[in-house]
C-alpha cells in the first residue's frame, strides 16, 4: 500500500445517531471484510463503476456507500460528527466551507501533488472530476423550434413561446439543494443575463427540483422540455441510448464544476481513504473507470475549450455562504420565481 502524510491529530470520534437525512445506503464488497465508509452526493449507480474497481484492486475491504444531498452531507460532517472516511460532493461550496473549518485532514501523495493548483486546497480538499453544467432539451418537445446555443437565445426562446414552455421549463431550487445554490450563484457572477433568465422562468411557472437525475426523468416522461443547470455526469449518461434527449453546453460560457473529495479528520480508516482518494485521481485507475460525462481533470486549465470555465478551489467559494449575502441572493431568487 502507498505511504501518505495523514494528519497525526486523526483519532476515532465516538460514532454519534445519524441524524442527517439519507437517499441511499449500499455495501459492496465481501461480508465481513474492514468496511470503508464513503458520504458522497453523487447517485450510487453512476459510482458504482469506481467501487467496484477500487475493490478488486483491494479484496481484503467492503465498502459502504452512503447517497446524500449536498445540503445533508454538510450538515452530517459539521453537525453531527458522522464519521465517514471519504467524503464526495458536488458543491464545491460547502465543501470548502467543511474543509476550511477543520473537518478535513492534510494528505499528501504522489497524485495529490500532481494535481493543478486550482483543483486542490492546502491539501486537504482534492478534485477528482470536472463536469460542465448543462442544458437538456427534448427534441420531441421542441419540434419546429431551433436548439438554443446561448442564454440570450435561450431567454428570447422562452419569451417567443410562453405557451410551449409553461410549465414545463426546470431548474435546480436553491433554497434546498447546495449544489443548485452553486450553480446559480456562480452563472449570477458570470452575467447579467441569469437573472433576466430567472425572471422568464419564473413568469412560465419554472418546476424547481433538488437533483439533476429527478429533472431528467421529467424530461424522459414529457413532463418537461427543457431543463437548465444539470451536472454533466448525469447528463452525459441519460443521454446515452435516448433518441429523444440533447445535452447543450452553451457557447456564452458553460460553468464547470469540480467535483471534490476530501479525508475526514475523525475518520476511522483514514489511510483506506486516502487510498481510495488516490484511486480516483489516478488516470490509470479511477479517471478511466468512472461513467458518464465527468471528464479528467486537466493538467492546464489552458487545455480546456474557451467556453468552459471552471470553478476554482479557492476561499471565493465562501463569498455567498456568508448568511446576509446567502439571505439576500434567495430572496431575489424567490422573487423572480414567483412573479404575477
């Protein structure tokens, strides 16, 4: 097994009653096998494909995998001291929140070290994955209408055909989902033009949905035409096989998240952790096994197409988690959400 630097300040807490709210709980692996336990926002099944080669390459081990919101996840690990291993989100956010109050501890490998400046913080918080945040269309719902490259074509699309989208146009709600709080925020520091969208979704009745995979099925079931804001793993894998569904990274710019993992420091078998971190970024290993429409992290951010931007692992993230910017940023949201 590979030597890291582990903090030696990682002791094991006294396991606490879970009170955090769960979506899904698998374990992999032999029975009665030491079990890794992973929190992690990302569906099981788009991860399965990563626990299931961690675990051949390491026989001797189970795995637990915990589902859980972006919003729960926080709240386990800075409110009630759940004691996971490794821990994975999609909201950059509050993982930087975790991180820089003390939840995570420092680890340094070899595929740590190797990992760009702007996706990793002070070593203890690690991409793995970039995915563009994207818009899904159903071409059956958008017969006769052209494909919108940009928001501006988006917005004039929605004015030209109330009738069309009513109803039937979605998003992520931001008030619950933390991820979703992410993604509007950063599209609001990118242009004006959010919020004028924002404003059209709302006078056509926007449905607002915690999860990306829950907007999809609308999509797949024609309860929906358009979906906007839906991770790219997510979108990437539904796609597949559907004749009816598009995935479109708007050309103005297509915000990319990086989706994080970090070490916890009360965690139980943190050297296991660290291993499955090192997995993950391994380009031999995690980086090809996993499904979907995450992409490998670039090595240079100038290697990426000029319309992604991705999001940068720095203390910036911490901007709109600030209480009276937080409060004031959803109020204008709700507003525009709930128009006469």
């Amino acid at each position: 097994m590979r030597q890291y630097v582990i903090a030696a300040a990682l002791m094991c807490c006294a396991t606490r009653v879970e009170a955090y709210e769960i979506e899904d709980e698998r374990l992999f692996g032999p029975p009665n096998m030491p079990v890794i336990s992973v929190l992690s926002t990302t569906d099981t099944d788009v991860f399965a494909p990563v626990i299931e080669a961690f675990l051949a390459a390491h026989p001797d081990h189970a795995l637990r995998y915990v589902a859980a919101s972006s919003q729960e996840v926080f709240r386990a690990m800075r409110d009630e001291d759940a004691q996971f291993d490794l821990v994975i989100s999609s909201a950059m956010d509050l993982q930087m929140k975790l991180a820089n109050d003390g939840f995570a501890a420092p680890i340094v490998s070899a595929q740590t070290q190797a990992l760009p400046p702007w996706t990793k913080w002070r070593d203890r918080l690690f991409g793995f994955a970039l995915e563009p945040v994207v818009l899904m269309a159903s071409k059956k719902a958008m017969q006769g209408l052209v494909l919108p490259r940009t928001r501006r074509d988006l917005i004039d699309l929605l004015r030209a055909n109330p009738d069309r989208f009513n109803g039937r146009i979605a998003t992520y709600d931001p008030n619950i989902s933390g991820a979703g709080y992410l993604f509007a925020t950063q599209d609001a520091r990118q242009t004006d033009a959010f919020w004028r969208l924002a404003e059209v979704m709302g006078r056509l009745n926007a449905q607002l949905y915690c999860c990306s995979g829950e907007m999809i099925t609308g999509l797949e079931n024609n309860e929906l035409a358009l979906a906007y804001n839906i991770v790219g793993s997510y979108a990437f894998t539904r796609v597949q096989g559907s004749d009816d569904l598009v995935v479109i990274e708007l050309e103005d710019f297509t915000v990319a998240l990086v989706r994080t993992a970090f070490v916890p420091r009360n965690a139980e078998r943190p050297q296991m952790g660290a291993e499955l971190l090192d997995f993950m970024l391994s380009k031999t290993d995690g980086q090809t096994t996993r499904s979907g429409g995450a992409a490998l992290l670039p090595r240079e951010q100038a290697a990426l197409p000029p319309h992604v931007r991705p999001i940068r692992l720095d203390p910036g993230l911490l901007v709109y988690l600030d209480r009276i910017k937080r409060a004031n940023f959803l109020a204008e949201w709700n507003a525009a959400m709930t128009q006469p």
